[in-house]
C-alpha cells in the first residue's frame, strides 16, 4: 500500500478514468458499465479468462477500440471521435503488443526514432541519441542497427518496449506483452517492466503472469464477461479472493 | 464502485447495443456515408448503376429477340440482343461440323468425363485413387477411340476437321491438363533433384516454356513438329498443337507442384527415409499424396487459365468455341449489327459461368485444406 | 548370387554410381532424340526444298507493314522487317505497361475502400475480366467496337480536335516550335529543383526536426515553371490537327484500331490481375503494423507512408512483375487482330513466305526469352537488396 494508491482513492491526478463504459461488437456486449480510475504512477494489472474483455478494455485507452457508451479520460483528455484529441492521447499513451509489431523494414533504432522525428518532430541527432539511451537501458544497444527479423523473441519486445518509451509516454499499456515468448525469454522481459515500474511510471498491464501481478501491481483488476468482477491490492486479491468467479479463475491459474 | 477494492454484487444486465452500432443504418453509415469523400462516392456509384444497369437488363431481357429463324427479326429490333441466333447455331457452337448422327458419341465421352472429373474433385468421395486411375488412363483411350471412330468397333472414322465447338475447347483444356500433370510432376521432381545434369534439363525446359509466348509454342508445334519427325509419322493436325498444350501447361503445373513439395517441409522426407523408404517409394507413397492434394487449388487454376487458353488454338486452324461462334457470326442468313455483339457476350458469360464456377470450387477446396492443416 | 559376384556388383549400390548413370542415361537419351530430330529436319527440309540457312534474311520483303517505326517499305529486307516487328512489339508492350498499372493501382485501392459501393464495383470489374479470355475481349474491342465505328466522313469528333473512327484514333500530333527547347529546359529545370528542394527538406528536418510540405512544392515547381516560361515566350507546341481530306484524314497523330484494340485489350485484361496483387499485398500487411503506428501516434497517412506501403510494395513487386512479362507475351495476340508485331510479320507473314520455319521460330523465341531472362535478373537484383531480412 503506498501514497499512489491513497491518490486514486482520493480521485486527483487521474491519469485515467472510465466512467459508465461500455461497448459492443454488432450486438455482443463486450464492455459492461466499467468504472475505473488509474491514479498518475498507479500500476494496474488485468486479469481474467480469454474473451473477458481485458485486451478491448486497455485498447480503448488510445482509442486502437471505439467505446458507444460513457466516457474514458486520459489525461485529462476526453477521447470522442475527434481526431486532434485522439492524437493528442495517443503521443502521451505508449503500447506494448503481444505480437511486438515492430516494422520490419527499419532497424531497430529506426523503429524507434521512427515517430520522435515525424511526431514529436524531434531533430534526427537528439531522436538517435535519446533512442540509444533507452536501447541500453533495456539492455539491446548492441542490437540498434540489425533488423527485427535478426532478433530473438525476447530481445524484440524488449526493443517494442523501447520503442514505446522513446515518445516519453506518461502511461504504458501492456496487453499480454510474454504470451508469444518462449519460456525463458519471460523473464528478461518482466524484468524489463518491473524496472520501469519502479521509476513511477503509470502502467496498465494485462497479463496472466501472476508473480509479476503480485510483486509490482498497486491493483489486481479481475474481469470476467465484459464486467470487472473484483479489484484489490494483489494480497487480498490472491490470498483472501471474495466474489465467486475470482476465487474459480484464481483455483484454474494458479495450480 | 470507484475505490480502491471492489467486488462484484450483483451481475450486469445485457443491454441491447444503442441503435447506431448495429442494425443497417449503422452499417449504411460507416460503409456507404463515413466521409464526405465517400457519400459523394456513393451517390456517384448510385447515379450510375440506376442509369446503366435497367439499360443492360432490359437490352438482355425485355428487348431481347428470342426466337427468330433468321436476322431480319434482330435487324428490325437493333436494341436488344439477338438471343435467338446464339439458340438457332447452339449445335454448331457445341459440335462444329461433327456428324450430326454421331454426335451421341460426343456428348458420350462428356458425360463420363463430368463424372470421372467430379468423382476425382468430390473432397470426401471413396476410393480417389481408382477414380484418378481411371481417369489418368483408361478416359483418353476410351475418348479417343469414341471421338475418332474406329472401323474395329464399327464407329465411322470423323476427320479431326469436322470437330469444333465447345466439345473441342473442353477436349484441349482436359486433355492439356491429364497430361500434363505427370509430365508436371516429373519436372518438378526433376527441378528438385541433387543430380545435376537432371536438374538442369528441368529448369531449362521449365524456363524455356515459361520465357515465350503460347502462341509461338503452337507454331513450334504446328510447324516444327513434321519436320523434326520422320516422314512416314505425319502427326493428326489436332495432335500438333495438343502437344503444344500439354507442353505449356506442364511447365506451369511443374512450378505449382514445385511449391507444394517445397511447403511440405523436410520432416516428411525424414520420416519416410527413417522408415527404410528408398526415393521412388517415398516419393509415391508420401511426399506425393500430400504435395498433390496441396495444391489442387493450384491446379484448379491451372486449368481456368489453360480453358482461357485453349482459345489461341485457333490460330493453328482448329475450331475451338470461340472460333466456333467467329465462323457463326458470318453466316450472312443472320448478318446484322447486333449479332456479333449478342456472340461476344454470349461467348462471355459462357467463359465467365465456367471459370468463374471452377474458381469458387478452389476457393473451397483451399479453405476445407487450410481447416485441415492448422 | 555368390559372395564374389555380389561384391563385384556391389558398386551399384553406391549412391554416387548409381547417380552418374543415371544422368549418363539421361543426357544419352536427349542426345539420341537430338540427333535422331535433326537428321529427320535435314532430309525433310533438303526434301521439300526449304532454306536452311539464315540467307533470306537479305532477301527483299514484297510486303507492307502498315505501323513502321523506323523506315520500311515492301522493297525492304525480311531482317528490317524482323526489326519493325521488334520495336512494334517493344512499343505496344511500353504503352499498355504503364496504363495497365495505373488502372491496376486505382482498382487495387478502390477494392480496399471502406466505401462498400466502390468496392463492390472493383469485384466486379476484376471478378469478370479475370474470368474472360483476352482473345475474346481483343475481338470484342476490335470486331464489335472499332470496327463499327463510322467511316472517316462521318467520324465521331471530340472538340474538333479529336476523330474517332474506323480507320483509326486521329489525335492532334504535336509540332515543336521555336521556344520548345526553353520549354523542355523549364521542365528539366523544375524537376532537379523539385528533387533539390526535397533533399533540402531532408537535411534540415535532419537537423531541426521541422517538416516541409514536399508534395506541394514539388508540383506547383513542375506546373509553374513551364506555364511561366510558356507565358513568357510564347507556346512551345503547335498543334497539327488531322484534317478531312478526300475520303480520308491526312496529318495529326493517327493511332490504327488494331493497336487501339490491342492495347484496350491489355490494359483492361492485365489490370485485374494487377489489382488483385495489390489488394494481396496491402492486406499481406498484417494489422499489427498499423495499430503500432497509429499507437505511436502517427495519423492514418503517415502510418501508411512510412509502415504499410514500404511493406506492401516488396510484397507486390515480384507478382507485379511477372504481369509486366504477361503483357509482352500477350502481346503476341496481336496475330489475331492484324497488329504487326513481331509474331505477326516475323513467325507469320515472314515465315509463310520464306518456309525457314526452324529459323524463324528459333529467332522469334530468343527475342523473347531475352526479355524475359533480363526482367527475370532485374527482379533477383531486386530483391536481393530490398527484401526483409531475417535470421
């Protein structure tokens, strides 16, 4: 329990608020009225079985999903249709995908210096130096001039991720960032995310992952058909589960 | 329910989706109206299917001249199509000059064709390979001695001059296709091979045919083929350019079968040879079923293109389908100026209904495969 | 067999021997009907009298050609004929290549559009131009549509300017005036500008990250340059308009319904399949490409500029290609329509008259393996240095 925790409680500095949201696919009711407040520095992870919703929920953060109903603020910002505003969201909101959609065209270092120059419109020297800064803080510099197909799974979502934070992103959305990594290649990049936690940076990250739940999470979100079932900090959440369908979920998981 | 824990107390109701995200005005409004840029794309596609398309149906349908014995009615009528010439010539357009007596003999070798052809291209039908058998083997004999005649049989011998017509378009295209899909296989074993000399003779031939225009092949065919052979072996003027075919088709079917052996991977080769396979039972029992029946979408392909095809023949003297309808158009009993017109789209549809068929099949064949192979 | 003999015989089972025989067999084999083909054309040509040589090659033609691009006339040799067939092929090949990749471009696009109409009216389009021979639509075009057209007195005119009828398409031919060369040095001129501002652009994007608007300078360069110097010096062009004459046109640009049905022809039939390779290659892109993009905050045009079109065009290339080679072949249908290309006066009219069939043809054949063989290393080079690379 820390001081973040004590500011989403009291509702200032949201980084994100959900408000009443909801969301359908044709006529399949994917987001059922979620409510949720992210506070600025709050680490958050989503959890839940395949179909629940966790990946719609965080992709309506940078509007990748269109919500119909209820309103999602980011900060600060409400996101409509409006173009500027959508733009504006997403320059501030970095993404990490599960399958890394690194372009495969560039070098890693031009993937990352890709948006800094054409959104930030950054000079080229001050894009490559702060890129290079962020290739050996997570560990590939080595690797800045190969090509993504070049790399190991590991060592490419550790370049997505970099990637991502070249645009000084104030929140990171994480959607299943290991779930196509082989075995050992998890670690390193939880690793990864762990340090970047722990420098303050306000995360959502949805992942079945649940170690890295418990050791860096401020909050467990659990959904379940489209509705949050159960938030809590991760102890009471894993050791003392009180609805139902968590406990079930918690029991098939963790074995 | 916005504070720091959180549990679930009561289920939320389904709600129905609001108006605008399903149903057809949702639809109609992110397909048809999403910009600017597309209404006005839609009203301009609108603006034109309502002033052509009641044009085009009724210039088929309502216009249309449906039975007539000779032009004068069409000349009268020069707004619509003339269907009645394409019902009154329909035989010649089938069977050329084919004696009219001996044409059950034509319509004989079709109709087990279509069921040998349908047997082989039926996903779950039993005992492929004796249909494939039949079909690779016994069909050509059994059609050529039908077609031709023979006095052995009492069949009156038809000149190969007399044949024309639809059966003839569908006679190359098969015939292209049921041999050169050994001939096919062959290459492509043979572009694959570790010898070197076999490998080179492939890809050279393969290159080679691929390299030049089918119509000079023909001519190769046509003109070079008595010269280079002996004398007293004159091949049948329908013989020339159906070696032609055969040889152009084989080298496209090779490429085809090359990419399905390649795609199999080198765990099949591993598995029969760890069996104690030696290469020409590995090669028929394993690597060839499956290559095969990968890229029969392929070879469906192969065959609309070769059916399209089959039309240059023309150029060599043989009456195929469209040079069928050509010689039709001149018959000056229906001269006027919507019979070639009228025979154009007729031929058309008449070539669009049949690739256009074949090619749905292969879509189907390929996602009954792609569903088998995940 | 006893153990001496089998071990005699044993050699046979090495893989490398029994490798060597049989390539020994097959290259005996091909030899064989090698030999056996060309002493059969020998005794056959010797027999009927036909040439064996490449002397007629000097001989004079005796017929017309009616589109020559270099001199020719019926006095002239069957090897300038060869030539005039060449070029007319390489002519027609470098009209319908580009027009048939434009419309295949646009119909790619439209087959893509979020707007349902529009890409519904693609399928259309591609679904039956891919299902339809290209003999049948040449004769279309040709028999049914320019063939029909009125005589040259009562020729369909565009503005006065342009004639349509069945002798042909007459355009206005243009004649270069004095201030041409000016003309021609402006275009030059705005070109290299517009290459020099964009290199320009770069650097100082380079350096400070602000971004100039390319495009539009660009072709306000390439349009403004000229109509500047055209309004300074006087027009570079005039235009010599085809003028009725007797029962015909003389003068102005003419373009024979044979090659207008030809290139009609290819340019609809090819530009379905070349849609289809677009549409292929666009949606080969995989989706994750342009999320991460638009994540990045890249709007939609320039997450296409930089991420997906990169990426669709070396998908699209080789396939692409390969149509551009279908056009030259299917060139060849030009027999059917009376275009002289090379088939048409070489591997037809030449080869009926000369009887050298094995010459005529070996030559025909090389021309266009030439070409092929030549696309076919461009492509390699290609690829060799813009493919994707991998571990």
């Amino acid at each position: 329990m820390s001081a973040s925790l004590a500011r989403a409680d009291a509702g200032g500095g949201a980084a994100i608020r959900f408000a009443g949201v909801h969301k359908w696919y044709g006529s399949f009711h994917v987001l059922r009225n979620i409510n949720l407040t992210v506070g600025a520095g709050e680490r958050i992870v989503v959890c839940g079985p395949s179909g629940s919703g966790k990946s719609t929920l965080i992709r309506c953060v940078n509007r990748l999903e269109k919500h119909q109903r209820g309103s999602v603020v980011v900060d600060g910002v409400e996101l409509t249709d409006d173009i500027k505003r959508i733009d504006e969201v997403r320059r501030e909101v970095g993404m990490v995908f599960q399958n890394f959609n690194l372009f495969p065209h560039l070098t890693i270092l031009e993937n990352c210096t890709l948006a800094p120059i054409w959104v930030r419109k950054m000079p080229r020297r001050d894009a490559e130096e702060l890129a290079r800064k962020l290739l050996s803080r997570v560990r590939i510099l080595d690797q800045a001039h190969k090509y993504p197909g070049q790399l190991s799974g590991g060592q490419q979502q550790r370049a997505a991720i970099a990637r991502a934070l070249c645009m000084s992103p104030k929140i990171m959305l994480f959607d299943e960032p290991t779930s196509s990594l082989d075995p050992e290649m998890v670690k390193e990049v939880l690793d990864t995310m762990t340090e970047l936690a722990q420098e303050g940076m306000t995360m959502i990250v949805v992942t079945h992952e649940m170690g890295f739940a418990r050791q860096v999470a401020d909050r467990v979100v659990f959904m379940d058909m489209g509705e949050i079932v159960e938030v809590n900090a991760p102890s009471p959440f894993f050791d003392h589960p009180r609805h139902e369908r968590t406990k079930l979920f918690l029991s098939q998981i963790l074995h | 329910m916005d504070s720091l824990a959180y549990v679930r107390e009561a289920p939320e109701a389904e709600d129905a989706a609001p108006m605008l995200s399903s149903g057809v005005l949702a639809w109609a409004r992110a397909n048809l109206f999403s910009s600017i840029g597309s209404s006005l794309v839609t009203i301009g596609c609108i603006a034109l299917i309502a002033y052509w398309l009641p044009q085009l149906v009724a210039w088929a349908t309502t216009r249309a001249i449906w039975s007539a014995t000779n032009g004068a009615l069409c000349r009268q009528h020069q707004d619509g199509a003339c269907w009645a010439f394409v019902i009154a010539k329909w035989d010649y357009l089938r069977f050329g000059s084919y004696p009219v007596a001996e044409r059950w003999r034509v319509d004989l070798v079709e109709a087990v064709g279509a069921l040998l052809i349908g047997w082989l291209l039926w996903t779950n039908a039993p005992r492929r390979a004796w249909g494939a058998l039949l079909f690779f083997i016994a069909y050509p004999i059994l059609a050529l001695v039908l077609l031709r005649g023979s006095s052995l049989l009492g069949l009156p011998i038809v000149d190969t001059l007399l044949w024309g017509g639809i059966f003839v378009s569908l006679l190359t295209a098969v015939v292209g296709i049921v041999f050169s899909l050994p001939l096919g296989v062959l290459l492509a074993l043979g572009r694959r091979s570790p010898l070197p000399v076999v490998r080179m003779a492939s890809v050279l031939f393969i290159e080679f045919v691929r390299g030049v225009p089918f119509i000079t092949i023909l001519f190769m065919a046509n003109n070079l083929a008595p010269l280079f052979l002996p004398e007293a072996w004159a091949p049948d003027r329908l013989l020339r350019p159906l070696a032609g075919i055969v040889i152009f088709s084989a080298a496209y079917m090779a490429e085809e079968i090359r990419g399905g052996l390649q795609s199999l991977g080198k765990g099949q080769y591993e598995g029969a040879l760890a069996l104690g396979l030696n290469y020409p039972l590995m090669t028929a029992l394993v690597i060839l079923p499956q290559a095969l029946t990968l890229v029969i979408p392929g070879i469906v392909n192969n065959f609309i293109g070769l059916f399209m095809d089959t039309t240059l023949v023309s150029v060599v003297g043989i009456t195929d389908f469209l040079q069928a309808m050509n010689n039709a158009i001149k018959d000056p009993i229906w001269a006027g100026p919507t019979i070639m017109v009228t025979g154009y789209v007729f031929a058309g549809i008449f070539y669009f209904c049949f690739c256009f068929g074949m090619a749905r099949y292969s879509a189907h064949v390929e996602r009954i495969l792609a569903k088998g192979r995940k | 067999m006893d153990r001496a003999s089998a071990k005699r015989w044993s050699w046979l089972n090495d893989e490398r021997a029994r490798g060597l025989i049989y390539q020994i067999l097959l290259l005996g084999c091909v030899a064989a009907l090698a030999c056996g083909a060309i002493y059969n054309a020998v005794v056959n040509m010797r027999a009927r009298g036909i040439p064996m040589g490449f002397g007629f090659w000097n001989d004079v033609a005796g017929f017309d050609i009616n589109l020559h691009l270099i001199q020719y006339s019926n006095l002239s040799t069957y090897g300038r004929a060869f030539w005039v067939g060449v070029l007319n092929t390489l002519l027609v090949s470098a009209i319908s290549i580009p027009l048939a990749t434009l419309l295949g471009f646009v119909i790619g696009v439209s087959r893509l559009s979020p707007n349902w109409l529009l890409s519904r009216f693609a399928l259309v389009y591609t679904s039956i131009l891919r299902n339809t021979p290209l003999l049948l639509l040449l004769l279309f075009w040709y028999n049914a549509v320019l063939k029909s057209l009125p005589g040259p007195r009562q020729s369909i005119s565009i503005g006065g300017a342009v004639f349509l009828n069945d002798r042909g398409l007459y355009l206005p031919m243009p004649i270069a005036r004095a201030p041409a060369s000016l003309f021609a040095g402006a275009v030059v001129a705005a070109v290299a500008l517009a290459f020099g501002f964009r290199a320009w652009a770069r650097r100082r994007q380079d350096r400070t990250g602000t971004q100039a608007p390319t495009a539009v300078v660009a072709a306000a360069l390439i349009l403004g340059l000229p109509a500047l110097v055209t309004a300074a010096a006087g027009a570079p062009f005039t235009f010599d308009v085809a003028r009725l004459s007797g029962f015909n046109f003389k003068g102005g640009l003419q373009i024979i319904p044979e090659m207008a049905a030809l290139v009609f022809g290819l340019v609809t039939f090819t530009a379905a399949f070349i849609a289809e390779i677009v549409r292929a290659g666009v949606l080969a892109v995989p989706v994750g490409q342009s999320e991460a993009a638009g994540a990045l905050g890249l709007h939609r045009g320039l997450a296409m500029k930089l991420v997906v079109i990169p990426q669709a065009m070396r998908l699209i290339t080789p396939p692409l290609t390969s149509q551009f080679l279908n056009v030259v072949k299917n060139s060849s249908l030009a027999v059917f329509v009376g275009y002289p290309d090379l088939v048409q006066i070489f591997a037809g009219t030449v080869l009926n008259q000369t009887q050298a069939a094995v010459q005529v043809m070996a030559i025909t054949m090389a021309v266009y393996l030439a070409i092929s063989l030549s696309v076919a290393l461009a492509l390699n080079a290609f690829n060799a240095r813009y493919a994707l690379k991998g571990r």
